[in-house]
C-alpha cells in the first residue's frame, strides 16, 4: 500500500511541459505576450520562428533567447498579406515540421459603433480576425501530416461587453469562434485548436496609452485599470506565457475547442 502511494505521489509530480524537438511559430513576437511566449517556449526546449511586421522587434527576442542557450529565428511577416504568409510558412515547413502556431499579432482600438470610423474597423478586421485567419491556413497545411497545435490570442472582450471596444470585441469575439471551427475541421489531422481570453495585461501598449492619453496621471490611471481586475492587479505577460505552454504542451493532449479566460476573476467575481 505504501509502496502504491508513493508511484502515485511520483506520478502527479511528473510533468511533460518540454517542447523538445518541436518548431513553435509566434506571431507578434517582437513585444508584449508574444514576446513572453517565445521566450518561454525556447526555455522549454522549442525551436522558436519569431514572425512580427518588425523585423528588429523579432531579432531582439532572438536575441535574448538564444544568448539563454535556447532557439530561435526572426522572419518579418505581415499577418495581413496571405501571400507573405503562405511564404513565411512554406519555408519554415521546407525546414523541419511545424508543430505549433501561436497566433499573438494583433491590434487594438478605442470607440464605439458611433465613434469607430470605417477605416479603424477595417484596420482591426485586416490584422485580428484576417490575419489570424492567414496563419492558421498556412498553419494547417503545413500539420496535415504530423500533427499540431493551434493556440489564438483571444480576449475577455470577445465575451463580454466593454465600453469603447466594439472593433477589438467584434475581431476577438470572431478570434474564438475561429478556434471552435478549427478545432471541429481538424480533428481528424491531429491538430488541436483552442485560445486564451485574457483580461488586461501590462504590455508596453498599455505603458504607450496610459503616456499618450492620461499625461501626468500615469501612475494614477494604472492603479485604477489594475482594480478593474477583482484580484487587484493586471497580469503579467509571462503569466499568459505560462498557460500557453501548458496547452501547446503534451500535458493538454486531449484539450480541444477550448476558450481559457486568465482574467484574475473578472468573469465571475465582479459584483
């Protein structure tokens, strides 16, 4: 009996979050989410493409990456330019497997329906919803043999209704039924599909908002986008890292056509 609890104890204790063997594209890679996510992925033994529309932006998480020991190669690619896409992919395919896309590139937008000018709704349309649509084309094609993962940046925001936010509602809204629909068609090749729905995270694009619309009261406005999360702070980009490896790891092998909110309670808790 002892002898029973202690292979039962060693078991849950065993963990397979490595990435071993594994090429893992991101896009969006150059800042924020993305950038925490490449980085922990090569950590964990992947082989890292870092995909963003600056290519700087993408050598500098290489760097970092591969002065840690790990893997990693920078491509510029426009997510809203299928050609590009199809290219960035094909040649990356040519190169070894691709087993893992994380679809991270995207934008945001401040307004209403009154306020979002056809062009702004456009702008958010080309990059969240299309581009993401461009990968996981390239992206399926090149895991209809071996398998896959398919992880999408999604948000609370494609749930709930939040003031001034119908473009990026609207495109990550689209983002999670994308994933359902992937997740269905692609069972049969062996690629999984599901997203994160984030609440606010501390990225550089809040530190940019916060300077460029609160001047002066930085500090104080942060606080207050903080509390809105019930657990009183906004999340860390490694944090979204964290569950991103976990489901594009072995560990989730039989989770698919799943929204995952990380939103420190705001779902539930509110009120």
């Amino acid at each position: 009996m002892e002898e029973r609890r202690l292979a039962l104890s060693q078991a849950e204790g065993k963990t397979n979050l490595r990435l071993d063997g594994k090429v893992a594209v991101v896009t969006g890679g150059g800042s924020g989410i993305g950038q925490a996510v490449a980085i922990k992925f090569a950590a964990h033994g992947a082989a890292v493409r870092v995909l963003d529309v600056t290519l700087r932006a993408a050598e500098e998480t290489c760097r970092q990456i591969t002065s840690d020991g790990g893997e990693a190669a920078a491509c510029a690619c426009d997510v809203t330019d299928q050609k590009q896409v199809k290219d960035t992919f094909a040649r990356l395919a040519a190169q070894g497997p691709v087993s893992i896309l994380v679809n991270n590139a995207g934008i945001s937008h401040i307004g209403t329906v009154e306020s979002t000018t056809e062009e702004d709704f456009d702008r958010v349309f080309r990059v969240n919803v299309k581009g993401y649509y461009n990968c996981m084309q390239a992206a399926v094609a090149a895991m209809k043999r071996n398998g896959g993962v398919i992880l999408n940046m999604a948000s609370i925001a494609g749930s709930v209704g939040l003031a001034d936010r119908f473009a990026y509602s609207m495109s990550k809204a689209a983002v999670i039924s994308m994933t359902y629909s992937v997740a269905r068609d692609c069972l049969t090749y062996k690629i999984r599909c599901n997203c994160i729905s984030p609440a606010r995270v501390h990225t550089p694009f809040v530190d940019n908002y916060l300077r460029n619309t609160y001047p002066g009261r930085e500090r104080e406005m942060f606080e207050k986008l903080s509390q809105a999360q019930p657990i009183g702070r906004m999340a860390e980009p490694g944090e979204i890292a964290s569950l991103a490896l976990f489901l594009c790891s072995d560990e989730a092998s039989f989770i698919t056509g799943v929204d995952y909110p990380i939103d420190g309670g705001f779902l539930n808790l509110h009120g």
